[in-house]
C-alpha cells in the first residue's frame, strides 16, 4: 500500500516544554490509524501540527504529504491543503462552528474558498451534503445557527464541511467524546461511510479504546509526547507488548463480566514524565529496572508491530 | 429494607415564557442500606437532579424523599442538620467543586465545622479522611491546583464520607478522569462502600463503569426511570428498547467482536424535554414503537420480583440484535 502521510521525527514544543518529542509513523491510503493515549500525552498536538494550527510552537522533523512536506510549506500553500487535502473535525463541535453565520453558509464558505465555485452552486452542493451527513430537513436546517442545533447535529454539520472538498486525510480529534452514547453510534458510523466511500485516510484522536477497536486498522498509543507502541488494531489489542498499553487495556471497565474484581491500575501520575531522561514510563512501571534509565527506542518486535520498551523484546 | 425512598418525585424548572421543563417527571425509587444503585441515562435524563434532590441540594415540587423513614422537608431543625451529616454528594468536576484558595485541610476544616463537629474532633479527623481517601495526611497542606485530576477527586471523595455519612451520591464521579485515574478511582470507592457499609447511588453515563460499580442498574430517560434490574438481568436481557439501543451503542474494547456486532441505531436524539413528546416518550425514537405506544404512557411494571421495566412491548427488541455481552 502507498502511504500517504509519513510523520518522521516530529517535535512540537511550547516554550521549553516539549509536547510531542520525535513522534515517527506512516499512513496508507484508506487506512484508519487510531492515535489513543491519556491526557497530555501529545495526541490533539500532533493532528494540530500536522495542519500547522500550534500557535507559538517550534515545530521540528517533517510530515511528508505526497511530494510535499506539510512542515516547509509556505503559508498560502498550507492554507490550500487545510479544507481541500486534509480537514479536521473536533471534539466539541458547538466551539468549532462559528456562532454567528448560518451552518450552510459555513459549509458553502470552504467549497466557495477552496474550489472557487459560485454562491449558489456551493449552496446547492452544501444542501446535499447536509442530505449525505443524515441531517433532517436540511432546508431549513442550512439557514439554522449553531445553537439552535443539537451537539450531534453541529458534528454533522462539521462532517459535512470536512468532507465538503473531498480531503484524502481526514482528522478527527475526539469526535464523538462530548455527545451521548446513542448519538455517538450514530456519528461514528457516519465517519466509517463518508471515509470509505470516499477512500479517505482517517487519523482518529481519542482516549476511548472501544472507539478504537471498532474503527481502525492500527492503533499507535501515545505515553508524554512519544508513540510507545503501535501496531494493527487486533494485534495491539491481543497482544500488546508495552507496559503502558497493558496497562492501560486492564484498566478499562469491562460491560462483560469480572465486575467484582478489583480493576487494574497503573500507579502514580504522567505529571513531570516528559521532563524526565530515559524511558519516561518507568517511574509508574512494574517491570522497570536499570537499563530503563537509557532511552527506548521504538523497534518492530513483530511484522508491523513496534514497541519502544527495553523488556518488551 | 431501604434507607432512601423517592416516592412519585417531580421537580419542575420554570424556563419563562410558561415552559417548562420537567426534570422528574414521576420517580419512583427505594435503594436498601448498603446498596449501591446505579443510575445511567444521557444528558437530559435527569439523573443528576434526581441525585440532588436524594441529597437535599434541591427541593422537590412534588413528591416525597424519605431517608430512614424521614421526609426531611418536615423534619425540624436538628434533624434536619443531622440528615445533611448522613447524607453526601461528590460531584463530577473535583476542579470546580473545592476553593481553589483553600488547602485541602481547610476545606474538609470547614465542611466538618458547618456540618456541627467541634474543633477537636475536626483536628483528630482531617488527616483521618485524608488518609482514607487513599492521599495521606501530608496532602492537608496542598492547594487544589498542586494536584493532579485524580487527587482532587481522591480530596471531594474525603469530603463526602468526611461526617461518616449512610448515604452518597456520586455523581459520575470518573466522568473527567483518564482511564488509569478513573480505576483507580472506582476501586476506592468500591472500597469504602463495602468497608464502611455505605448506601449510595452512582450515577454515570457510562454502563461499563455502572458494572463495576453497582449491582442494581436503573435506567433513566427524560426524566422517568424506564428500567430497573439487577446488572446481570439488565445486561444480558434488558427489556426496555432504551436499554437495549444503550447497551448496543457502547463500543467495546475488543476489536473482533466489535466488527462482528449489530448495533441499534437509534434515530435522532433525546427530545427537547419541555416538550416531552406523548405516550411512551420513547417512542419518537423506537424502532419496534406501535399505535398504542403513541397514544398511551406506559406505567413501570414489574416482570420479575426485581425486574420493573416501562414499555408496552417489553423484551422484544433484546431477540434481535446480539446483546452486549456474553
């Protein structure tokens, strides 16, 4: 499969702090890629960076896109990608949408600006991506503002742009984490039909590992700014080899059973990990021992499975 | 026997302009000492104004609560201050929920000294929580902001069971929290419910986090409780659509199953609850939904000594798509 995104070496640092410290992976075509990890790990950073959104930031390493590295594009260019080659969704899509235009008005506004299409033509093209999202009378529905729809209704509304100049890269930041369970299947499966009909590459950011299982074709968990595993989505889930990522799976409520035992935990806080030399997990580690002082590299054990844990091997 | 008691419980919000939003709309519930109920619903349910009212944060308009036999709206002063002791409520954002200018001692100082106890008894008490809470005595000195997510929670927790209360509301007390923090988190209180031998009620939007939390499940939606059953009933035959939709929706973190399994989607959202639609208010969302559901409000029933389900059509819709478990 041709890839088409390549993430080598991507460092985003706020002041002296580094958010994301060397984070290296590929995309292929079509594939949905799950980039899951707790709170400040650096997750939301790489898909803001990605489309040059830090503020701020001193970004380092590339992310080749193509033929072009999205790092050393120029502002113009960049600003012909977003929208057009890579869109984004959020996680809280009331935010996201601007409160004082209408939603279609929105929508037709990308269209209008990235495929320079008159006013009508992008109204009638965003009335029917409104028809495509599942959005109920999207007559009306295109001169309605964002606060007078619902939070599932404002993240179709945000689909519906993304997709709206066919990107082959769709990034999706906790999409479906502030809607209600229901409304979350909906949305999710929504995402599943507009990217594989469209042959759209997903990166999809979340901290839900059942979301993950559900949507994507590999998984690559994120511990204080760096990738310490990754691998195809069933063998990561079977089989994962880095402490964290055990960790973190046991960790998880289970709907089937085992519910008077005590969950498993991982001890301790990420606070201070990334300031850290070394393996920036062994302080919260079960397994650490003297050669974690040094700093694991993320090495395939296994065909397609990458593992940065000198005790995994 | 049941400590709390919810008896036809209504609590109305006046929005202006003559809407009204029902919030409960007709609760009834009874959750036996040492219990611990689980109560999960969307946002909108009314869970967690059903959770406040159980506490005393908030008046009912209609409706009875009683707490060990007592309607605390009738009682007199000093029982009345004994009921707030016995009855606590931890709240979702720990952030939000303690002075951010006040060390955690101060805090639990305070709630202690309003909830009547004299100085000493305070002084001996404090580190004691702290302690309980999984913090440690030295944690009286922090500040809310030096600590991280799931401290603070660990610090509302100690506050809560600080006045050794009988009964606790949680209100989706894991809901902010990481995935390692939130088990964490379960555990403790799992934990001090059994030692303690605590009544409480924990509501979440989460099912999974219900089941290792609670062995009695209700289920709220637009303000009335549409099913009520021990987990194992609830999970593997639910009867009431809501349910089942709510079960099925849940992703799991199992990536074959989760390929292999047929959801039910459920169409739109949960109606605007000033306007809650007629007959079973589910029906506008239902997929087995008939006439009669359009036209007349079911009635909780019990189909089971410990089974009470709201639906014209109860258990038809679990037959067709796979359960969550098994």
């Amino acid at each position: 499969m041709a890839s088409l995104l390549d993430v080598r070496n991507l460092s985003v640092s706020f002041g002296r702090n580094p958010a994301v410290d060397g984070v290296s992976f590929t995309l292929a075509e079509r594939e949905t890629l799950g980039l899951v990890g707790e709170s400040g790990c650096g997750k939301s950073t790489t898909a803001l960076a990605l489309m040059r959104l830090t503020h701020h930031a001193r970004i380092e390493g590339e992310a080749r896109f193509g033929e072009r590295d999205l790092m050393r594009l120029d502002d113009g260019a960049m600003r012909r990608v977003r929208g057009s080659e890579i869109a984004m969704i959020f996680q809280d899509p009331g935010t996201a949408l601007h409160p004082l235009i209408r939603v279609g008005e929105q929508v037709a506004d990308v269209m209008r600006a990235q495929l320079g299409i008159s006013a009508a033509e992008a109204r009638a093209r965003a009335l029917e991506l409104f028809r495509k999202v599942g959005i109920a009378a999207p007559e009306q529905r295109l001169r309605a503002y964002p606060h007078e729809l619902s939070g599932g209704m404002c993240q179709r509304v945000m689909i519906a742009a993304a997709i709206a100049c066919s990107p082959r890269l769709l990034l999706a930041d906790e999409p479906t984490t502030a809607l209600d369970v229901t409304v979350q299947a909906q949305i999710l499966e929504l995402i599943r039909e507009v990217s594989s009909e469209a042959g759209m590459s997903v990166i999809l950011i979340t901290h839900d590992l059942g979301v993950v299982a559900g949507m994507t074709d590999r998984v690559a968990v994120m511990y204080a700014g760096r990738i310490v595993e990754t691998a195809a989505t069933d063998r990561l889930f079977a089989q994962p080899m880095h402490p964290y990522s055990r960790g973190l799976l046991g960790a998880v409520p289970k709907l089937d059973g085992g519910w008077d035992e005590e969950l498993t935990t991982i001890p301790g806080t990420v606070q201070g990990a990334a300031l850290q030399g070394g393996c920036r997990f062994a302080p919260r580690c079960p397994l650490a021992g003297d050669m974690c002082r040094r700093d694991p590299p993320l090495e395939e054990i296994a065909e397609g499975h990458f593992v940065a844990c000198w005790k995994a091997r | 026997m049941s400590l709390v008691e919810a008896i036809r419980l209504e609590r109305h919000y006046a929005l202006g302009h003559g809407r009204v939003l029902r919030a409960l709309d007709g609760v009834d519930v009874a959750i036996g000492k040492g219990e611990t109920l689980g109560l999960v619903g969307e946002s909108g349910s009314g869970k967690s104004t059903l959770g406040r009212t159980l506490v005393g944060l908030q008046q009912p308009t209609m409706g009875n609560v009683r707490f060990d036999g007592i309607d605390p709206m009738t009682a007199d002063r000093a029982t009345a201050q004994l009921l707030r002791r016995r009855r606590q409520f931890v709240f979702q954002d720990p952030s939000g929920a303690l002075n951010p200018r006040m060390t955690l001692g101060a805090t639990l100082t305070e709630h202690l000294r309003v909830q009547g106890w004299d100085r000493s008894a305070t002084r001996a008490r404090v580190p004691e929580v702290l302690e309980q809470a999984g913090l440690g005595a030295a944690f009286a000195g922090r500040y809310p902001h030096e600590i991280s997510g799931g401290q603070r929670q660990r610090a509302v927790i100690a506050r809560a069971i600080s006045t050794d209360p009988d009964f606790i509301v949680a209100d989706e007390p894991v809901s902010a929290l990481d995935v390692s923090t939130r088990a964490q988190i379960i555990n403790l209180l799992r934990r001090l419910q059994s030692l303690r031998g605590l009544t409480m009620l924990f509501i979440s939007h989460d099912l999974s986090v219900i089941a290792h939390s609670c062995r009695r499940v209700a289920v709220m939606y637009l303000g009335r409780i549409v099913e009520i059953a021990p987990r194992e009933a609830l999970f593997k035959e639910p009867l009431h659509p809501y349910t089942a939709a709510l079960l099925s929706a849940i992703p799991l973190p199992d990536p074959p199953r989760e390929r292999r399994r047929r959801r039910i989607i459920l169409s739109g959202e949960t109606p605007d609850p000033t306007d809650a639609p007629q007959g079973c208010r589910f029906h506008p969302r239902c997929p087995i939904a008939t006439e009669m559901c359009r036209r007349v409000d079911p009635q909780i029933s019990m189909l089971a000594p410990d089974h009470g389900v709201a639906c014209h059509h109860p258990g038809k819709i679990a037959a067709r798509a796979e359960p969550a478990t098994g």
